[in-house]
C-alpha cells in the first residue's frame, strides 16, 4: 500500500522529532553545548533532522512532495521569486518577533 504525500510527510515529521530528540538527549548526556568536545557540531547536527521534519511539515501542509514545489519555486520568474522570497521573511521575522514582545509584555512587572 502506497503512503499518500501527506502520509510521507507526516512519517517525516515523526522521524525528524525522534532524532532531534535523541541529538539533544546526547547533547545534555556529553554536558551541554558549552565544551570542548564539539560544542558547534552538536549545533549543526541539529540542523539535519530539523531540516527533515520541516520538510515533511510542508509536504504534510500543502499536499505537495517538496521536489514539485521546488519545480514550480524554480520556474518561477526571478522578480517573483525575490517578492515571494522577501515575504516570507518578513512573515516569519513579524512573527518571530511579535511573538518575542508579547511574551516580555506578558512577563514585565
């Protein structure tokens, strides 16, 4: 039985959680980021697993495999691609830092 994208997503985003879980638990297991023994691999091993699961985010999302929305992001003209582009940083900045000065508001005394 074939998984439909948004399974194949969903099985990412599962398998990415478990290994970040398990890079964070060798993290806290090896005494945090702070030493010696490979304080910044740790960061950028880290990065893989996250990576996958927010690849299967939005697969799981849109319904899409990541492969056809890279074909369409690249046949995108170049004006279209920077207007998306910037964007959607602006989104996920607004929104990071929104959610950064609601949370000082919510905790100032």
């Amino acid at each position: 039985m074939a998984l439909s994208v948004r399974q194949h997503g969903l099985v990412k985003i599962v398998g990415g959680g478990i290994a970040y879980a398990l890079v964070w638990y060798g993290v806290f297991q090896q005494g945090d980021f702070g030493d010696s023994r490979g304080g910044t691999f740790y960061i950028i091993a880290m990065g893989a697993p996250g990576a996958l699961a927010l690849v299967g985010f939005v697969e799981a999302a849109t319904g899409t495999s990541f492969t056809k929305l890279e074909e369409w992001w690249n046949n995108l003209s170049g004006w279209k691609r920077f207007l998306y582009g910037m964007s959607i940083v602006i989104a996920f900045a607004a929104l990071l830092f929104g959610s950064l000065l609601l949370y000082g508001y919510s905790t100032f005394k």
